[in-house]
C-alpha cells in the first residue's frame, strides 16, 4: 500500500470537514447519559436532515404501521444508535455528491452504493451477530473511497476510470496497480477519520476480500456482508455479467450462509429498496438492471449450458465433472426461481400467474377426458374494517394465517391460489357438485376457527364461497365463464348475509 498516496488523498482540500451537525451528533453521543431528544434537539437545526431522517423512520425500512410525524418520535422509532449511524450517513452522502465535471459516472456509483447498502441490511438479517444500521451504512460508504481518490486534484483517479471502462476486471485491482492503494482502503482511513465505529472501519477496509481472515469475530461478520452485498451491487450495476450470476450467488451464500429462498428474497426487494432509497438521500441511482433481466440471463445460459454439457461429454471425458456441476447449480437455482415466480409471497400458496395457467390447463384436459372441474372463490368478510382498525402489518398476519389454512388441503386433485387482495381459490378435480359443496364447507369452517391475539385482543375473521362445478361430459365453458359462474354465487354469498357458500352446477 502506498502510505504516501493515501494520505494525499485523505488530506486534499477537495474533500469536504465534517458537517457541524453531524459533528455534535458524534460529540454527543460519545457520552455515557446522553438523552435521545438531546440528539433530537442538534438534529432539528438542521431542516434538510430532520427532513430525512423522518423519511427513513417511516420508509419500509423500518416497516411502521402509523405516521411518524416527529423527530422525537423518529428518534424513539431508530434508536439513539441507528440515529447516530442514519445522521452521519446522510452528511456524509450530501458532503460527497458530485461537485465536479470530471466525467465521472456519479449515478453509477450511487446505484452500486445504494444497492450495497439495501443488500446489506437484508443480509444482516440472516447474519444475526450483524447489526442492521452499521451493515446498512457500511454498504452505502465502502466505496467512498472512490470519490475521495477522483477527486484528487491531479486526477489520479481517471486512468482507472479507463482502464476500467476498455478492459472491465476487478476495479480494486486497478486501482492497486495503477493508484497504489485501493478504494476500500481509502474509505475505511475517510471512515476513521471521521470517528465512525472501528468495526465498521475494519469491515469496510476488507469488503473485497483484502486482510478478512485477520480481523475479529464481530468484524469479520460485518466485513462478510459487505464483501457479498458488494459482489449482489456489481450485477444490478453491470458491472458483472449475468454470465457470472451462478458465480456471485454461490459467493454469497457462502459469505453470509444464506438459503436460496432467502437470498432470492434479497435479490427481489433490491430495486424497490434502491429507489426509495435514493429519493430519501437524494441522489441519481441512474439506469437499474432488474432481477427480473438476471433471471432471464441464468435460464438462457442454462439452455446454453445444457447444450454445452453434452458436447464437452462427447468431446472430452476430462471435462464431464465440472461441466455437470454447473448445470446442477444453474439447474437448481431455476427450480428455485421457477417455483418462487409461481408463489404469492405473502401467503406461500400459488399467485394469480400459476392460477390462471392451472385453471388453463385443467380445462384443456377436462375437454379432452370429458370430466368434471369445480371452481371455488373465497372472500373474506369486512377484511378493509379489520386493515382499517388494527394496520395493515395485522391483515397481512390474518391473510398469511388463511393462506396456512387453505395450503393445508391442497394436494391431489385440490389446487389453491391467492386471486387476488383478500380473494383466494380453489381449482378442485375427480369431484361432483355434492363433494365440492362439502368441501367449500369445510374451507369456510376451517377459515372462521383461525385465531390469534393482537394487542391482548383475539381476531377472528369469516369467508363467503362461491362455487361453480362442471361436467364436461355435458358441456364446455371457458375459463372466463366459469370463473363468472363462481363470482356470481360469491355474490349471492356476500348479500345473503356473508359467512357461507353458495353453488351453482
């Protein structure tokens, strides 16, 4: 490491002091019996920042069911701590963005920073000796480093830039080669000096890998979700292709020992999670590369691996073993995400997606065998009053507790979807008009005996069913038809007084 060149950089006159406000937060809490509304006081000088800072409280981040509508409050909600980290990341952020025409593609850089930083709090989740405000700032600041170094006043940074832009590779790399000392370097020197925590200096100055065996416990657990929430940004920058996404997943669930449908869930929450990030610190996260494309990109390569496979077979025995591998971990992470495309996330039973090609194919077949098809649609009874009365996060337990219900008899010839908000259905096969009454009954007798308590209160909740049965062997509808079938006696249901079924064959 160039000693010499770090210090350059970290003691250039371009890079901005410490803002005033975010000095007296570091002063104050420094102390052992500092109150949180005397932090809220130094804040609430500062409008732009109490401005954020509210914003963060009642972002998803934090998931709050009512308005935070103080900084006393916002305070209360964060904790002193995660206040400490939120306010000196929001400075920091404002001090670094671009002030300059150097070319430099600030909207990359923040979309990468960003991405990091969602990633990061989501995979502390799983890392449960990880706290969720350091892993969250140490991804939205491990590459500060990068502005500090472009901003030097003898443009040591743009050959990187070059370099990096004509022959791609690890920018770290570069950097080392090129500068003398890298970006996650550099960051943790900007981080120390101005007084961030030591563990989330030394976990940044490894987050590529660089002197991670040496660190402490606590830091090391920190420094691997940086390294992996680094490795998830490089793909939604493009920075790495999606020929790589095997690569980077299997990285990741090695740094953090996160499961595939949890990683899954990290990767789909990325885009909304970056974009309302950047609107709460005000920057340009530029053009987002979805999941949805990198999925897309993993099943072709898969279709191309697949092909390839069999040729290396046929052309080198040598090669079989490797070429197998990659297709059996490509092979499985598109079942997995096959099967998570195909599922309601809140519910765990299948979506409308997987409905309406069921009820597609089910028909096809009822035609084809002259059979029998019965349709059931299932409302739940004044669900708005109960999102009304007690929040959303409380509907969002009762339709998960229905969900659970209804998963449990649907297997064989019994297939279950959410239709839609506080709709589901049932795709039902082998049955009479008699059998599928019976079993529309015993649904809405298991929905009305779901319990549970909520703020010393038990909820309870009711269905009405419409149902509709077939016998192909007589006549032939459309999937549109039937479903107008059911909703017509879900109506009847809901105006004959709700909690029953009504049925039409």
């Amino acid at each position: 490491m160039n000693t010499t060149m770090l210090e350059s950089i970290i003691n250039s006159e371009s890079l901005p002091s410490m803002p005033l406000v975010a000095f007296k937060v570091l002063e104050l809490c420094r102390e052992r019996d500092v109150r949180i509304q005397d932090v809220a006081d130094v804040i609430c000088n500062d409008p732009a920042l109490t401005a954020k800072m509210l914003k963060v409280a009642n972002s998803s981040l934090f998931g709050m069911s009512k308005k935070v509508a103080s900084i006393q409050q916002a305070m209360v909600v964060l904790g002193l701590r995660t206040a400490k980290i939120m306010s000196l990341g929001f400075s920091l952020v404002d001090a670094m963005k671009d002030k300059s025409n150097s070319g430099f593609d600030y909207a990359r850089y923040w979309r990468r920073s960003l991405s990091a930083a969602v990633a990061a709090r989501q995979l502390a989740v799983v890392a449960s000796d990880v706290r969720r405000d350091e892993a969250f700032v140490g991804g939205l600041l491990c590459d500060i480093g990068m502005v500090a170094a472009e901003r030097h006043p003898d443009g040591i940074y743009r050959p990187v830039v070059e370099a990096h832009e004509e022959h791609g590779g690890r920018i770290q790399d570069l950097e080392q080669a090129i500068v003398g000392v890298t970006h996650a370097q550099i960051s943790a020197m900007m981080l120390d000096k101005w007084s961030m925590p030591e563990v989330l200096c030394h976990a940044v100055a490894a987050h590529h890998g660089d002197g991670f065996e040496t660190l402490d416990p606590r830091s090391r657990s920190l420094a691997a979700v940086l390294w992996a929430a680094s490795e998830i940004a490089e793909l939604f920058t493009g920075d790495t292709g999606s020929d790589e996404f095997a690569g980077v997943w299997g990285n990741v669930t090695a740094l953090v020992g996160i499961q595939n449908d949890a990683l899954d869930g990290v990767f789909e929450a990325i885009n909304d999670n970056v974009r309302e990030t950047a609107e709460l610190f005000s920057v340009d996260a530029g053009e987002e590369v979805s999941y949805e494309d990198m999925r897309q990109g993993a099943m072709i390569q898969l279709a191309q691996l697949s092909m390839s496979a069999e040729h290396d077979r046929a052309m080198a025995e040598s090669r079989e073993h490797e070429a197998r591998s990659k297709l059996q971990t490509l092979s499985q992470l598109n079942e997995s995400l096959q099967a998570k495309a195909n599922t309601d996330k809140l519910t765990g039973i299948a979506n409308r997606q997987a409905f309406d090609e069921q009820l597609a194919q089910t028909l096809e077949k009822a035609e084809s065998s002259r059979s029998d098809v019965g349709l059931i649609i299932i409302d739940l009874d004044h669900f708005k009053r109960l999102n009304d009365t007690y929040g959303h996060l409380v509907g969002d337990e009762m339709l998960k507790a229905v969900g659970k219900t209804l998963k449990k008899v649907s297997e064989g010839p019994r297939f279950a979807a959410r239709y839609g908000g506080e709709e589901f259905a049932f795709i039902v096969t082998e049955t009479n008009a008699r059998e599928l009454r019976e079993f529309a009954e015993d649904i809405r007798k298991n929905i009305a005996r779901i319990r549970f308590t909520h703020g010393g209160r038990e909820l309870t909740v009711t269905a009405s069913l419409g149902a509709a049965h077939v016998s192909f062997a007589e006549e032939v509808v459309t999937g549109e038809e039937l479903i107008q079938r059911a909703d017509e006696c879900l109506y009847d249901a809901k105006s004959d007084g709700r909690n029953r079924v009504e049925i039409t064959f």
